[in-house]
C-alpha cells in the first residue's frame, strides 16, 4: 500500500498603507474587454423561467494566480435548449480580459442560471457546475487550457428547473459534495403562460401556485462523479419548496457541516448534519425559517459574515420589494435571531427587489461592509402604471460602529445612483491590489466591471491550497480567524453566497493602518486547527503533516 505524506499549504499576502478611506468604487466595464450582453428570455416578461437571471462565477481555471471570469448565458421560451451560449474570459492582468470561450471548448447552450466552482476530481485545476433550465451541466478543466462536458457521466441529474448550488464537504472525507437546490414546475412552451394578482396587479404566475421541484444531495465518490443521496441523508423529508440559493457550512460549531437553504416565498431550511451522513431540518427550531414577525420570506440572495465578532456565521438574505433584506444573528447553540432593526438594515430593502449580495471589508477600516443589488422582475409598464421601480440601483453600506450606514453616490461613486435590472456579482482581487473589486450580471443586459480604488490601508488574504491526494484544495466550509492589534475577525471560506455565483475561494481582511505582527488561526471543516504567526508584506508557506 502507498503511502500519501499529506501537506496543506497557507498562503498568505498582505500590504502596507496608508489608514482607512471611504468606500469608493469605478465602473471600468468599458475598457476591459469584459464585454457580454446576457439572455434570459425576452422582454417584456411572460414567464418566471424568463426572470431569475444569470450568475457568474470568479475561476482561475489555467492556475497563473488571477482570477478569470465565467459566466452562464440563458436563452428564450421559444428556444430554451439553445441560447447563445456561455462564456469564459481570461484575466490578462491589469483588469483587461478576453473572450476565450471558443479556445476552451466550452459550447453550453443550455439555459444555465447558477453556477459553482471547485475541483471536483481533485487534479489540481477547478471544474464548473452550471444548474439550468432542463438538464444541469458539469464542466471538468483537463489543465489544458479546456473544459471537458462531463455531464454524461458525472451522475449529476435533473431535467427539471435548477437554481442556487453549494458544494462543500458534507461527509468530511476530503472531497466536494454537492447541494444543488430547485424551483418550480413550469414548461417554456406553455401557452398562454399562466398569470396571477399581485396588489391588484396581472403578473406571470409564480411561484406559488405552482408545483415544487426537491432539492437535490449529491455525494462525491472521489473521482469526480456524483451520487445522488437525498433520500438516504434526509433532505427529502421535508416537503419540496421553491429553492434558490443554498451554502455548506458548519453552522454551529460543531465540526460538522450544515446547510442553509433560502426558498422564495416560504419559509428556509436550515438542515443540521449529524455526523453519520444524515440531516435534520431544523429551520423553525432555530429561528432562521422565517423573518423575525414570523413570515416566510423570498429569499434569493445570501450573505455570510461575523457582524458581531463571536466566531459564528450569520446570515443576511435578501427578499422581494415590501420587505426587509434580513440579518439573522447566530446566537450559538443552533439559534438565530433576527436583528435586522437593530444594524439599521430595515429600511433601504423595503422599496427594492434585492438579490446578490455579500459581506466584504471593501474599505480596510478591519470591519465588513454589506452591499446587494436590485431589480424588479414585472414587466416595466406595470411597475410604471404602479409607481414600482423597474430598474433599482445598488445599496451600499458601511459597517460603522453598531450599525451599518447606507452610502451616497457622492462618496462611493457614480455606479451607485445607475439604475439597472441587477441580479448576480461575484466578489474579488482581480487586479491583485489587495482590495475587492465586483463583475455583475443585468437580467438581459450588460456584465459590469466595478474596480474598488481604495490604495490605502493594510490588508491581509488567506488562501488554502490541500494538496492532500483527494482532497478539496480550497478548502470550503473552513473557517479563518485572524488576531491584530488585539482584535479578532473572522471569515469563511464558502461556495454558493451572493446569487446564483461563484467568488474567490479566499478569506479577506482589512487592517488599517495596522502593520504588526498578525496570529492566523485556520479550522479546517473536520475541526483541525492551525496556527501561524505573519507579519505584513510577506508570502509564507505553511506545511502540515
């Protein structure tokens, strides 16, 4: 028998500046080659299938150490197989990109929504799974430069209607599982499409009224291809609901992975691992099912962040207009709360129809900020005849001291007073200065480019490459921990937040002006712990046997 020595390395990057500015960021889609209008049906809407948008996905699928950005295209009622495809972009470096599609093999028409990232046959170059209107596709990157369709023999099914997808470690055996979560039965052909009455208005039907389609769980075997094992983990004992995003996360502490499910217009799941392969759905036992005056939500976007500093994931979900965005709190011990009043995040949701969003220290102040974006999905003459607003822009916060405080176009930048029909971003470095920058995906309309201008403040990043043989080299549902200047913060690093999107697979931190000695705790899912001390301005490399 062979013996493996495992290693799992660290790396770690930070820069020195000067102390924290506001948040301020520039739209640079123009000169960088990032050029994609998107399709997802036609306009005005007739149907939901035609209204959920595409995601985007951050990949450094040839392995250079810069991002490179994939996104899903969708298609129309009148050709829902064959759309005018996906499309990938090579990062060239100083925020230019370019189209590569062709070169890579890729030719997906299907009409794709989500998509999630991670190597899922553990070679050592990330793959691509891409949920669609009829049948999911799984994208596996031969380290060539080219994707492979894999579909076939992956085991990943589902001709049905697929939306949010997570992949993470839910057996703790090394390698990515898979949740892939699904909405609702409706057939593009359908004529006439079916309608219903929203606050007097006539509007597409949905979802309500229309049949659930189960979520599904599927489990790695290790060399890339997929079971599904829904019925025998127990997710399939609740009933179906309308399912648009989920995340693979160890929730409560114990080491052992759980999975949040935000549905549209009920209530969410919150499935508790049990350490023997099964689940629990433990949503109203814990207090994050429903908003806290009780109502099921409509959730499509999810946040994950440590407002409050006690080492516990908590949740921001955004919801349709008349609502609140939400902030669920971890208490511990399996429990939330909802406190979205109390960080003054119940207000700036309420006119909007929000989806992704994301928890980033886009200013390096050492706290996380919060942004989502918006977008109505009735056609633009009823919102008119209704005073709705059909294109929103974005809202921005900055986390000040107990709350968080909307930003002004003024401060942040003029790409906060556009209006647009806003639906999927995908956060990260992609021009390797330390900040975050954003890509974001219009419901039929253009992919964005926002570039983040702060150059000041130290930051710090935290990557993890296992190259144990097997294992999951990103390291999903891990949690990073970082102590500077006697202050503690925390990160995870997670696939399936914002909507229907992949980011960088990294833990970010801001600093301040902070330039000493900074102690990085790492908690690998299965509860390992390690433990390093950096200084700024240095890249160090952390073995463990």
């Amino acid at each position: 028998m062979k013996l493996f020595l495992p290693f799992l390395f660290l790396f770690v990057a930070c820069s020195q500046g000067e102390s924290a500015r506001p948040i301020h960021f520039t739209d640079i889609t123009a000169g960088s080659g990032l050029h994609m209008k998107l399709t997802n049906g036609e306009d005005p809407p007739q149907m939901l299938l035609e209204v959920k948008g595409n995601g985007v996905a951050l990949i450094d699928f040839d392995r250079d150490g810069d991002s490179d950005v994939f996104v899903p295209n969708g298609a129309t009622l009148r050709r829902p197989g064959r759309g005018p495809g996906s499309r990938l972009f090579e990062n060239e470096g100083g925020m230019r990109f370019r189209d590569i599609t062709q070169q890579a093999g890729i030719d997906l028409k299907n009409w794709a929504y989500g998509v999630a990232m991670g190597d899922v046959n553990a070679d050592g170059f990330d793959d691509l799974l891409v949920t669609c209107y009829g049948q999911n596709a799984i994208l596996l990157n031969n380290g060539r430069g080219q994707f492979d369709n894999a579909t076939a023999r992956s085991g990943i099914r589902g001709r049905s209607w697929s939306t949010g997808c997570s992949f993470g470690d839910i057996d703790n055996d090394g390698d990515l599982d898979l949740y892939v979560a699904n909405y609702a039965v409706l057939k593009a052909s359908e004529t006439p499409p079916p309608t219903a009455n929203f606050l007097g208005a006539t509007v597409m039907k949905g979802p309500m009224g229309l049949p659930a389609v189960p979520d599904v769980l599927y489990e790695n075997q290790g060399d890339g291809t997929f079971r599904d094992i829904s019925e025998e983990s127990g997710i399939h004992r609740v009933a179906p609901s309308y399912g648009l995003g989920a995340v693979i996360l160890d929730f409560d502490g114990d080491h052992i992975p759980d999975i949040f499910v935000g549905n549209d217009s009920e209530a969410s799941f919150l499935f508790k691992g049990l350490g023997d392969g099964t689940f629990e759905e433990i949503g109203l036992a814990s207090g994050v099912a429903l908003s806290g005056g009780g109502a099921g939500q409509a959730t499509m976007g999810i946040a994950v962040g440590d407002v409050d500093s006690n080492g516990l994931p908590d949740l921001f979900t955004t919801n349709f207009m008349f609502d609140t965005n939400t902030l669920h709190m971890n208490l511990g011990m399996g429990l939330f709360e909802d406190q979205t009043t109390k960080y003054g995040l119940d207000l700036d949701g309420r006119p909007y129809l929000s989806w992704a969003t994301s928890f980033f220290d886009f200013d390096h102040d050492s706290d996380e900020d919060l942004i989502f974006f918006n977008g109505h999905i009735y056609p633009e003459e009823t919102c008119s005849a209704r005073d709705w607003a059909y294109r929103q822009p974005p809202v921005l916060y900055e986390r000040t001291e107990g709350r968080f405080e909307r930003q002004s176009p003024q401060n942040a930048g003029l790409w906060l007073a556009e209006e647009h029909s806003d639906r999927s971003a995908a956060f990260g470095d992609l021009d390797a200065d330390g900040d975050i920058d954003l890509v974001v995906c219009e419901r039929n309309g253009p992919v964005r480019l926002l570039r983040n201008d702060r150059d000041g403040g130290n930051w710090l990043k935290v990557q993890i490459n296992d190259t144990r043989p097997g294992h999951d080299r990103h390291g999903y549902g891990s949690r990073i921990k970082i102590i500077a200047n006697g202050k503690s913060q925390f990160r995870w690093i997670t696939s399936g937040v914002s909507f229907l999107a992949a980011s960088e697979p990294m833990a970010h931190f801001g600093l301040g002006s902070y330039s000493g000695p900074v102690t990085i705790v790492v908690t690998l899912p299965d509860g390992r712990e390690i433990r390093t001390v950096s200084s700024c301005c240095v890249l160090k490399q952390i073995a463990i046997y």
